[in-house]
C-alpha cells in the first residue's frame, strides 16, 4: 500500500493499537528532539516526533531529509512501529520511517 494511503494515527488508541500490531501508519506531528548514536558500526540520527497522541521516536540516516529535519519542524511520516513502547515516558518506537511532508522550522527574524 503506497504511504499516502496508510491511516493516520489520531487517537491514543489507534496509536497503541498500532504498536501492538507493529503496523505500518502515518504519523504527523512535531519534532520535539534529536539525537544522534550508532547502529552497528552506521552512525544514525534518531527523533522524538510529538503527536497529539503521545511521541514517536525514530531513527533516520544521518544525510537524510528526515535526518538533517531541526527541531520545531512539523513532519508527517509513515513508520512501522516497533512494538516497544517506554509507558513512563508516553514514548513509542517505530523504524524504517519514510519522511512524506514536512514544513521546516520558523527562523526568527524571516517574514
């Protein structure tokens, strides 16, 4: 199913739902924070995109549109999710993201 297809979280439920089934969906949202580490020997980025349902974190390759995104932009995306979910931290982890619109943060002092 082509990613502009796939439903798009909007609730708690179907994002916990999703999780669970480790399904394929559409996430939009905010990136709220960054990172960067290792998988392996490949050096990557990951993520934490807030969504009005709680936040997604995922990985991305280091010279990627979706790796290079600061913080502040808005995304929506399409993730597998992983299954693991951080309950303290209302945190849930999806892979192979595929970065689908995104509007990059307001630079202060533009406009």
């Amino acid at each position: 199913m082509p990613a502009h297809e796939l439903m798009m979280v909007k609730t708690r439920k179907q994002l916990l739902s999703a999780a669970t089934g480790r399904e394929r969906v559409r996430i939009q949202g905010t990136v709220a924070e960054c990172g960067d580490g290792y998988s392996g020997t490949y050096r990557n980025v990951w993520l934490r995109i807030e969504t009005r349902t709680g936040s997604v974190r995922v990985t991305a390759s280091t010279k990627s549109r979706l790796g290079t995104m600061p913080e502040g932009s808005d995304v929506e995306l399409a993730a597998t999710m992983t299954g693991l979910v951080n309950v303290a931290e209302n945190v849930y982890y999806a892979e192979r993201a595929q970065l689908l619109r995104w509007s990059p943060t307001a630079v202060p002092g533009d406009g």
